[in-house]
C-alpha cells in the first residue's frame, strides 16, 4: 500500500471470513485494509490492549501506479 509517499507492507491474516490485511509495525501498532468489492476501508490499530481500530480512509478505491 502506498501512504503519505511510503510504501506499507502487508500481509494477509489468514482464518478470516473476509480477507483483512496487516501491516507490521512492532510495537507502534498496525495499518488494517479491509477490502470491500471495488473499495475498501484504511484503519490504524494502536499497540495498548484496549486500543479499537480508527478508521484514517474509508471507501477507499485503486489508482495506477504512475
């Protein structure tokens, strides 16, 4: 994923329903992609225990890569 002119890695979580993708981001927390159809939905997901996803873009849809 590109964000802000970086690129994200991800990776799939695997025994979902829906596919959810993770980025790594050690203790600091994670990006979530939540793809739906043709969009899909960008959220953040802080390290804390108690922490619930925030969501930065929803509705989000592909560009090209130029």
């Amino acid at each position: 994923m590109e964000l802000a002119d970086k690129t994200v890695r991800m990776w799939r979580l695997k025994d979902r329903s829906e596919p959810v993708f993770v980025s790594l981001h050690d203790d600091t927390g994670s990006y979530r992609w939540r793809p739906k159809g043709e969009s899909g939905v960008l959220s953040w997901l802080g390290p804390e225990a108690t922490a619930t996803e925030k969501i930065v873009f929803d509705d989000c849809h592909a560009t090209s890569a130029k």
